[in-house]
C-alpha cells in the first residue's frame, strides 16, 4: 500500500521523451517494474513501453489495483510481452476489501483475473500473475482465504507483506508494527496470533503449489537492525516521472515519515537526472557513491534510519 495521498508530488504520467532517455540505461538492468505510487495502467503509453523495455532484453514487472483490467487491456498486456503481474488485493471478502480499496469492488476485480486468466491460456502467455497481500488488522482473518481464492482467478504467487511504509499517524495504527515497538499494548497475543495464520498460510500456499515471496521480517521482532533494505539500493534504482534517479521509491517522491512515534515532514533524495546527464554518469557520481557505500559497509546513510524497510519490517 503506497502513501499516495502522503505525498507532495502532483500526479502525473511519464513522458514518452524522459522514458526514451530510461531505455538509454536498460543495458544495465535485468528487470524493469512499471510501478511508481500510482495506476501504472491509467498511463495510455504503457504497453508500448513495457514493448520498448522487452526490445532491450530486460523482464518486466508490474503492480496493478486490477480496477483497469477489462478485456482490452488484457489483451494488450499479454501482447506486450509483459513478463510477470502482481495485483494489489487486500482482503478476500467484499465486507473487507471494499472499505480498505475505497471505489474498487472485490467481486469486479475478481471476476478481471479471471478473464485475464482465461485469456492468458487461450493465448497461451507466459505471463505470470501475482496477489499482493498487504496484512494490516482489518483483513488478517482473510489469510485463510487468500489460498483457494488465487486459486479460482488463476494466480500462483503470492506477495505478503505488513504494512511498513508508515508515513503518518493512520498508517501506524493500521499496522502490526505497533505491536512489535510497544508490546504492552496486547502483552504479544496479537503477533502470536498472526504469526501462527502466517505460518498456516505458507504450508497451505506450499501444497498448493503457491510460491509465497515474504516481503517483510517473519517473525516481526524489536530489534532495529540495519540490512540491506528491502528496497534494495544496490541492487536498483528508481525514476520518477520527470526523470530524477532516487536509490528508491520512497527517496522518489516527497513523502512524509512517521517513526517510532515521531513525525518527519515529507522528503525525497535524488542523485541526478535522466533527462540531463547519462545513466551511467549518475550512478558513478560522488554523492551516489558515497550513499551506497553506507550499505556496503553497513554505516547506513543517515536519510535511511527513519525507514522501516531498512531494517527488514
């Protein structure tokens, strides 16, 4: 779940021209995700685009709501080549979906992959698709339902997640990591208890033949010790829609932070842009050097500690 509504940055598409510049770099990169805080498919250029990044080779990747899945955009995803579609779905029942996806529908998302999954086998795609779960004390109870309902719409990995990118108050509240930082307020029977539906969860996925990708700590512990981010900045980047290069998303937008009960007015970091200079010269720039090696050497860059992704949660 991204702080959209957090963010200072107007909404916007990316241009075709700074896009064009992206490709320049793509002799770089393994993979290339369409993902950026928003509805990647509101943006009318997006298949020619995810074509573009498959001429050079790369795979490609997608997060999408599903709410902009009718049969024409499916169709046109799996003509484009795209590699791998994961689908924000966060409750398996109307009664809890519904309130988390303000305007979407359970039942029209539902019945979305189920078209594009018959579509995808009467094309014979190679396009993967993908749920992603975001935990949070409204929809936990759901998780014994998330199995056999990727099973009737035809996904087959399933990306979990607690809800760590915390940028306000609303956020905290609504995540399990208040129980981690101040367990007096259920004594641990709360964590206890989702960690048992997690681990339910992963043996029910494994014998379904479900791949689960665990994007967060499990089990959730204390401890706040700095890792490779789950962002991974070494291994990536990210563009914002005018082209600014940031380590990653979250250094991408103008976003607020709250951490360990303290609020951070919003902030972005960027190394340089794309519409400007070469790829390659931003990533060899002395500043990006330098906050990369706070990783390498694990003396993590100041801008980092008030994330919680730093430290795996």
């Amino acid at each position: 779940m991204c702080p959209r509504f957090s963010s200072e940055d107007p909404h916007l598409d990316m241009s075709i021209e700074t896009y064009t510049r992206i490709c320049e770099a793509m002799e770089y990169a393994h993979t290339v995700d369409f993902t950026g805080w928003g509805e990647p498919l509101l943006n009318k250029r997006i298949f020619r685009m995810i074509r573009m990044a498959k001429e050079r080779g790369c795979l490609t990747t997608m997060t999408s709501n599903g709410t902009a899945l009718v049969q024409k955009n499916c169709f046109s995803l799996i003509e484009s080549g795209l590699d791998s579609l994961a689908v924000s779905v966060d409750g398996m029942r109307p009664e809890t979906y519904d309130p988390i996806r303000i305007g979407a529908s359970f039942e029209n998302v539902a019945e979305k992959l189920r078209t594009l999954t018959a579509l995808r086998r009467s094309h014979q795609a190679s396009m993967g698709l993908g749920i992603a779960f975001t935990m949070q004390e409204n929809n936990v109870t759901d998780l014994e339902l998330i199995v056999p309902w990727m099973l009737s719409v035809g996904a087959d990995v399933l990306h979990l997640k607690h809800v760590n990118v915390v940028s306000n108050q609303q956020d905290w509240t609504s995540s399990f990591l208040k129980y981690v930082h101040q367990p007096q307020l259920s004594g641990g029977q709360v964590l206890e208890e989702l960690e048992d539906r997690i681990s339910r969860l992963m043996e029910e996925a494994n014998q379904a033949g479900i791949r689960l990708m665990m994007h967060s700590e499990f089990p959730l512990t204390s401890r706040l010790k700095g890792r490779h981010c789950l962002a991974t900045p070494l291994d990536s980047v990210y563009f914002s829609r005018d082209g600014k290069v940031s380590p990653c998303c979250h250094f991408g937008h103008h976003v607020s932070r709250y951490f360990e009960g303290r609020f951070y007015p919003p902030s972005s970091l960027e190394f340089g842009d794309i519409n400007v200079h070469s790829f390659q010269k931003i990533w060899e720039s002395g500043l990006f050097r330098e906050f990369r090696k706070g990783f390498e050497d694990a003396h993590y860059p100041e801008a980092c500690k008030t994330c919680y992704l730093l430290y795996g949660k």
